[in-house]
C-alpha cells in the first residue's frame, strides 16, 4: 500500500515557521531585558549595544557560507544542527556573569538562528507551487512577527516572575525542541544538478560583483537594518530616555510595531497582486513603503505625532523591506537565487550589527560631551536617519546596466 503524501502546511510549513518565531524572538529579547544587562552588569550603552550586536554579527558573518551549505546539504539538516547551537547559546546566556562570556553566548545565538528564514525559503521551494510562493513567504514572514510580539510586552511580564536567566532557560528548552521537529520534517528529491563547490562559489563572485546588488545592499543595510537594531534593542532606552516612559509602556510600543509588522506581512501577500493588475509594482511600493518610514523616523525625531502611532505606523511601514528580496533575486538566474538571498541578508546583518553597536557609542559619546541623556538619544536617532535618507536616495536614483527581467515583478517572486 502506497503511503500518503505529507501534508505539506503541517510537514513543512510548521516547523520551520516555529524555528523562525524562535528566531525573532532572540533577536528583539534584549530590547525589553536592557535595563537588567545594564544594571547587573554595570554596563554603558556602548557595551550594551556591542553585547546586543554581536547576535547580528554572527548571524551575518555566516550568511554566505550558509547559501553553500543550503544547497548541499539542504535545509533540515543544516538548520536542526544550528538551532542546536543556539539553543546551547541560550542556556550559555542564562548562566554568564562577565561581558566577555554573554557575548560570546550572544554570538552563539545569533551564528545558530542564521539559517532560520533562509532555510524556510529552501525548504518550501519543492513542497509549494510557484502561485503559492507570495502567500508561503508572508505567512513565514508572520510568525517571525509573532516572535517579535512575544519579544515585547509578554516577555516585560515574565521578567518578574523568572527574571532573564530563566526565561533565556526557557528559550535553551525551546530551541532543542525546534531542532527535533525541523530534523524531523520528510525532504522532497530534487532533480536539479548538484553544483560543484567551485561552480557555487563562482556564481556567489557573480553576485557580490553585480552592481545591481550594490544598488540595493546599503538600502538593505541601513533601512531594514536599521529597523532591526532599534527594534532589536535601543527601542525601549530610546523610550524610556527620550520620551520618559515605563519599561512596561515602552514594551507595550514595541508590542504595537510587532503587531504591525505582522499586518504589514499579510496585507503584502493579500494585495500585492491588486495593485499589480493596477499598475503599482513591488518596486513602488518598497519606494513609497520606505520613504514613508522615513518620514515616520524624522517624526520621531523632533517628537512631532503621539508615539503609539509612529511606533506602529514604523512597524507597517518597515515590513515592505523584504520585497528586496524578491526583487533582488529578479535580476539573476533561479538557480542563484539561494545565494542572491544570503548575500543580501549579509548587508543587513552587517548593518544592523554596526548601527546597534554604533548608536550605543554615539550615545556615550555625546554624554560624555556633555549633552543630557535625552539629547544624545535625539542625535543618535537623527545620525541614523541621515544614512538611511543617503541611501534611499541613491537606490531611488541609481542606474545599473541590468535592467529589471519579468521575474521581479511577479506576485510569485514578491511576497516576501
């Protein structure tokens, strides 16, 4: 008797959609845990944001390797054998008494969640028709979210019951049990031809040489990063500093940008192919999405609009930054499309490492000049929005000698 097919949403989809939760969820975790860092280990903002970052530096550092293995190994091994490591990265964390040790436990975390989104693309690719990519992609997408959600306000009301060590036990006890279900999930054969690692490695050459990729990687890298070390950390001390609000009022903020974001991922998938049939592209609304953010970040800046709705505006409007991907990818070869993915997500990485560490010591810079606390936070933010502004522009206005192929805007290619 011939056995019956997986059935995919639940085989596949779940898995790999807890992994990606998992994922968000240390990654947005110290934002609302910042001030017991600082205060059990008598830290300063730089040292705060470098502790913080070292996640993303890792994570980054690991993306173009990670786009090698993906192909070779595929995605359930290679992502089941990092979660692992991030797992043991969490219970490192929950027992670190020195800055030395919790980065290294940080950069634990963030090298074994690299694979985390990357790995859910690889994965779903055989198992979903190219019609249900846009609503696959959201939906992942979604729960990534939802992790961000439980980064805010649920996490603010555990801390006192378990405080940070043993909620990052917790995550340790999570994380082992994601890798078993992504180990566990059945693979699909491919009949592609397996590149050799030479090939693989030439076709990342191509990548990275491109200047169609030098077009979109400093928006990638100042806005989506961007976006990520402020959620990811100085959202709640820019709250708490700037604005003067509780810890639980400036986590509730980040439990409206997470919601946000979520709604910003499904409305993608629901009503990218309407505006299409109406002649707004992905690449318009990446361009009207982000330079709205913009707008939202400067008004942030001179305080200007009540902060529960610039926080969540920021979250919806920030969500458009994964269409790069798709879009990205629209100028090279499927079979490249692994790579063009983890070489984009290298320049978020990077930048997200270097502006989440960058603000911190901008921060104690400007202190130590003498600008109150407010103060300093305003022209750290203001820095920040300066470099994203540069590099909008330069994406808005850049010509390449490769023009966009029909790929790029097709709702199968961008829902991310």
């Amino acid at each position: 008797m011939k056995a019956s097919a997986p059935n995919p949403w639940l085989r596949i989809f779940v898995p790999f959609a807890v992994g990606y939760f998992f994922s968000y969820l240390l990654r947005n975790a110290n934002a609302v845990i910042a001030p017991e860092l600082t205060r059990d280990l008598d830290i300063a903002a730089a040292d705060l944001g470098l502790l913080t970052s070292a996640y993303l530096l890792a994570f980054g550092a690991f993306q173009l390797p990670l786009g090698i293995l993906l192909d070779r190994y595929g995605a359930r091994r290679v992502e089941a054998a990092l979660v692992a490591v991030a797992a043991t990265g969490c219970a490192l964390f929950a027992r670190g008494t020195t800055l030395t040790e919790l980065i290294v436990a940080r950069a634990m975390i963030g090298f074994g969640v690299s694979a985390c989104l990357m790995a859910s693309f690889k994965a779903f690719t055989p198992w979903f028709g190219s019609g249900r990519q846009a609503s696959i992609n959201a939906a992942i997408m979604a729960a990534g979210g939802l992790g961000a959600l439980s980064a805010s306000t649920p996490l603010s009301w555990a801390l006192p019951l378990f405080g940070w060590r043993g909620i990052f036990l917790g995550i340790a006890s999570l994380g082992l049990i994601v890798a078993l279900l992504v180990f566990t999930t059945p693979e699909k054969p491919s009949d592609d031809a397996v590149e050799t690692l030479g090939e693989q490695l030439r076709g990342l050459v191509d990548v990275l040489s491109s200047p169609v990729y030098w077009r979109f990687a400093p928006l990638s890298a100042t806005l989506t990063g961007g976006f990520m070390a402020v959620q990811g950390l100085w959202a709640v001390p820019w709250l708490m500093h700037f604005n003067g609000y509780s810890r639980d009022l400036a986590a509730f903020h980040l439990l409206l940008t997470g919601i946000a974001m979520v709604s910003g991922f499904v409305g993608i998938a629901t009503l990218v192919g309407w505006l299409q049939r109406r002649g707004i592209t992905p690449q318009t609304l990446l361009l009207t999405g982000l330079g709205s953010g913009l707008g939202v970040m400067l008004s942030i800046v001179l305080d200007a609009a009540p902060t529960t709705l610039l926080w969540f505006v920021m979250g919806m409007v920030f969500s458009v930054s994964n269409l790069a991907y798709a879009l990205l990818a629209g100028h090279f070869p499927a079979h490249l499309s692994g790579r063009v993915n983890t070489a984009l997500n290298l320049a978020v990485f990077v930048g997200a490492f270097s502006i989440q560490w960058g603000f911190g010591v901008l921060v104690d810079t400007l202190q130590a000049q003498g600008l109150a606390s407010r103060e300093a936070y305003r022209w750290s933010f203001a820095v920040l929005l300066v470099l994203q502004a540069i590099s909008y522009l330069w994406f808005r206005f850049a010509r390449t000698n490769t023009a966009m192929n029909s790929r790029e805007d097709s709702p199968s290619s961008s829902g991310l």
